[in-house]
C-alpha cells in the first residue's frame, strides 16, 4: 500500500511523527536562518567573488612545486592538469570563506596566523648583515657561540660482558700494562666505542660513555694513563690526549652561524614590533573564570 492508498488518520499520524522529530527541528531552523539571511544579505554572500585570477607569476609557482616534489617540470598536460586544480580549490576556497566554514577551526587560524607572520616579516626585508655587524653580534653574544671546555683522548676497555667477574682484576692488568709503555690496541677488548676521540665535548663524551664516565674524565687534571674509569661497558683504561679550554672562535670559523642566528632574530623581533603594532588596533576584553587570577601581563593587555 502506497502513500496515497493510505487512509487520511494514518498519512497524518506518519507527518505527525516526522514532524516530531529532532533532526525535522534541526534542518527547518536551519532553511529558516539561511532564507532570512539570504532574503537580507542576498545571494552573494554564499558566494565567493566570483572571479579567479590565474597569473602567469602562479602558474611558474605551481611548476615550481611540482617540480621540488617530482624532480622535473610537468609535462604540458600535466601543467594544465595542475592549473585546473587550482582553479576548483580557488572555488572551493572562497565558497567555504564566503559560507563561514573557517570559523573556529584551529587549525586554520593557526595557520593564516603563520602565512600573516610571514608577511609581516616580508614587510621589512631584512638586509644581508655587514661583517661589522656580524663581529659586533658575535661579540654581545658570546654564550651562544662559545665552544665549551673539550678533551681528545685514547681507552682500552676491559668488558662487562666478557670479562664478567674478572674485569675489574682485569683492567688493573691493562693499566701496568700501559703505564709501562705497551699498545692499547693489543690490550682492548673490542667494542663498538672508538678507540680513541678528537677533542670532545662533555655532552658529546657523555653520549658515547655516559654521563658518570664523562665528569669523571673532565675532572681529571693528571697526565698518562689513568683508570679504571667505569662505564655501562665495563671499566676504561684512559689517556688524556688533549685539553681544549672554552672559547670563543673567531667570526670566520663560523660565520655562517653567526649570520643565520643574526637574521632569526631580526626576523623575529620585527614579527614582535607588528604584533604588538596590530593589538595596539584591538580592545581586547577576557572574562577570567571566577576565582582565576591571571598574571600582571595578561590583565594589562
């Protein structure tokens, strides 16, 4: 039995129920709100611009993309392919823009915050440092260029996992052995550790050895072979080759250090003075939650 052959009292209870439903409620505000809207704002505002303009400038950009991605430039058909996908995501992009869709997605906010970042930071083209200038940064920021204190030095190793019970017996013998002038390599037990390091860091040793191994090397202020020092390997025969005091290398050892770290910082400092531009424009109000005390800097804002 259709729709139409039912009787009048069932066809109506049927529209009763559908009417009674949630989702019924839901989709009829919905058209309500989207004709009132459209009946005062007109149908433009579902709408993007309607113009897409496809430069030749954006067209050299998207061969571009493709051709980091791909290793080669796109084929003709494929350079048409690319463009007409770009013309359906520019559509696509002002109708969501135009119909609210970006609204309170964080990851879209986060992401125009970047791209607006980025302008602003394009604003002001940062210059290439001078040497001066580079010499003068390099000077008023020792702590982030200086080398700290380094040690090179040789081992043999008498190993945990061979020697077991025997190596700290084991690595005494190894020690007279050197002290009396004999060949490390020929009293080592083998390892994957290099058997002997150019002037390290503490952190880098520690890397290696670990961080107990490395203090206790770094504080060794004697000559010739020392040891045992105890590693997660086993127990180190050690000589101190080389002693390296900190310091700060001169600009052209690392220049390009100091150059990267000079323009980071312009940049960041001009992203800082247009943020602090643009809030300037802004009354900001925050409705704390009751019993919340925020920070001095957040209720001056």
């Amino acid at each position: 039995m259709t729709d139409e052959t039912k009787p009048e009292p069932q066809r109506r209870s049927i529209f009763a129920a559908i009417l009674s439903e949630p989702l019924t409620h839901f989709l009829l505000i919905g058209a309500a709100i989207f004709a009132g809207h459209l009946a005062l704002h007109g149908d433009e505002e579902f709408r993007g611009s309607g113009v897409v303009v496809v430069s030749e400038g954006r067209i050299n950009q998207i061969a571009e993309g493709y051709k980091l991605i791909a290793g080669r430039p796109p084929t003709p058909p494929e350079l048409e392919g690319l463009v007409a996908d770009f013309i359906d995501e520019e559509i696509a992009y002002q109708e969501a823009i135009a119909l609210g869709l970006d609204a309170d997605d964080t990851v879209v906010r986060r992401r125009m915050r970047q791209k607006l970042e980025y302008l602003a930071e394009d604003m002001e083209a940062i210059s290439e440092p001078t040497e001066a200038e580079l010499e003068e940064w390099l000077k008023a920021n020792p702590d982030r260029f200086s080398l700290s204190d380094r040690i090179a030095f040789e081992h043999a190793l008498a190993s945990r996992d061979r020697r077991g019970a025997s190596m700290a017996p084991d690595a005494a013998d190894m020690l007279a052995k050197l002290v009396a002038g004999g060949d490390p390599k020929q009293v080592t037990d083998p390892s994957l550790l290099p058997q002997a390091l150019p002037p390290t860091s503490l952190d880098g040793v520690a890397t290696l050895f670990g961080r107990p191994f490395a203090n206790r090397l770094f504080a060794e202020r004697g000559d010739g072979w020392i040891g045992p020092v105890e590693s997660a390997f086993g127990l180190h025969v050690v000589r101190i080759i080389a002693r390296e005091n900190a310091r700060l290398p001169p600009l052209a050892d690392i220049r390009d250090q100091v150059r990267t770290d000079w323009i980071d910082t312009r940049r960041s400092d001009q992203r800082e003075a247009y943020q602090n531009r643009v809030r300037d424009r802004y009354k900001v109000s925050v409705d704390w939650p009751e019993g919340f005390t925020p920070s001095p800097d957040q209720t001056s804002r």
